[in-house]
C-alpha cells in the first residue's frame, strides 16, 4: 500500500491519518499524434500526482492522491476516431459533486491537477469559492514548468511534441509506438495557420479544429525526445510542487486563509 494514494489505501489507515489536502489529476481521452497512446494526459497526470504526492507525504503532509479523471473536453478534436468528449458544463458538474465529498469528510485542502490542455478550470474555481468551505487550488502542472523547460527540451511543442514523448519515454516507454529500428511511428508535428494574423498572433483567440490544425493531431516535433529528458523534467516538476503540498498540509486554516 501506498498511503498517499487513495485507491490502495484502506480505512484501517484512514481512521488514524487523517487527510488535509486531496490532489484530483484531470486528463483526457484524444490522440496523440500517430505514436503516443490516447491516456497519456491521463498518465501524465496520474505519474506526476503520485510523484508529488509521494514526495510531499515523505515530507510530512498528510496528502492523498484522488483517482484520475480519465476524460476531459474534446469539442475540437471530435473529427479523430474515439476522442471521448466532456463538456466543461458536465465536468464542472462532476468536480463539484467531489468537492462536495470533500466538505463532508472535513477535507478542506483540495487541488485540481490539470493534465489536459483542453480542461478550463479558472470558470470553476470562480464558481465554487463562496459556495463551499473547501479551498480550491488549480495547477497545470505543465505550466509549473514552462520557462525551464527550454532548458530541457530543444523544440517547443503544443500537443505530443519533445516534452510529452520524452514523459513517455521514460514513464510508460512500452505505450509509446516505435518502429522496428526504435524510431518513432510519428509525424513531425506540423500545424497550420489560419488565414487571420491577429489569430495567429494570438492577439485572437478561436477553439482550434484539429484535424485542420495538424495532419496526426499532433502539434510539435517529438523525435527529439528522450527517457532522459522525461525524468529531468519530472525531476523538476516534483522540486517545484512538492513543497507546495507540504506547506499546504500544514497551513492554517483561519478568516484570512490563504494569505
């Protein structure tokens, strides 16, 4: 058993350690280019929640790791076979009957970890804060990285470019699709622009239509990638929000939470 994941903890433990905080990993069902599997954002999310929490509970914190979302908003990658699609409205809905959950066991520490590009949770957070006593935190545990990132990758990506092949690579490598030289079966990750400058400025916003964004859904060279640079990344991930788990647990709860 590993204590700070709910799913293999039992109530023997759970009657004697209470739990402050409560992490819910957030991925998604989609492809990813030609080679990566459809759970990745549901892997990712999985392997960073236990990392972190696992550093964290050999810290001190009294953290447990909910079991992952396994789906996530797909409305601009529905013309991709089995892309399993959750309007934001029903998985608001979902989250919010789980933090409810929470309040009632008196957990009041809870962390929405977002592995899933497409997963908007900022409307959500807004929703709930007055309407539960349960402090809601949201972190993309990708965007915990990005400026460091360009140290550890060579191309920047969007969607199953370096940086989620190399999380591949080095955390569920037997997923990852190869050819019988090792090579990857992917394509190199190319996109389209739109006919609009402002758009692709980002000066604009649109949901982008993926299957005329990209050729295999995927946005963002990945032959660079590798097992080594996957678990720098983790390395990195884990030193940043670890601690943040820790001071979390251990945080008062008072009229001026959290600052």
């Amino acid at each position: 058993m590993r204590p700070w994941i709910l799913a293999e903890t039992n109530y023997a433990y759970l009657k004697e350690h209470p739990v402050e905080v409560a992490v819910l990993p957030c991925g998604a069902t989609e492809p990813h280019n030609l080679h990566l599997p459809y759970g990745t954002d549901m892997y990712e999310g999985t392997v960073v929640g236990e990392k972190i929490c696992e550093a964290a509970f050999q810290q001190g914190a009294k953290v447990t790791l909910l079991p992952t979302i396994p789906y996530g908003t797909e409305t601009n990658q529905m013309a991709f076979p089995l892309a399993m699609n959750v309007n934001p409205s029903t998985l608001f809905a979902f989250i919010t009957d789980l933090v409810q959950s929470l309040e009632h066991h008196g957990v009041r520490k809870f962390v929405l970890l977002n592995s899933h590009g497409g997963n908007e949770f900022k409307a959500l957070v807004r929703e709930l804060y007055g309407k539960t006593s349960v402090h809601v935190f949201l972190c993309s545990w990708y965007s915990a990285i990005r400026e460091a990132s360009e140290k550890i990758f060579d191309y920047p990506e969007d969607h199953a470019g370096e940086m989620e092949t190399s999380f591949g690579l080095a955390y569920f490598p037997e997923l990852v699709g190869r050819n019988e030289d090792g090579t990857l079966i992917a394509d190199d990750g190319a996109t389209a622009k739109t006919r609009f400058e402002a758009v692709n400025e980002g000066w604009v916003g649109i949901t982008r239509p993926w299957h005329l964004l990209t050729t295999n859904s995927g946005a963002g060279y990945p032959h660079a990638a590798s097992a080594e640079k996957g678990e720098r990344m983790m390395n990195l991930v884990v030193e940043r929000l670890a601690p943040f788990l820790v001071e979390l647990s251990n945080a008062k709860l008072d009229e001026k939470f959290p600052f």
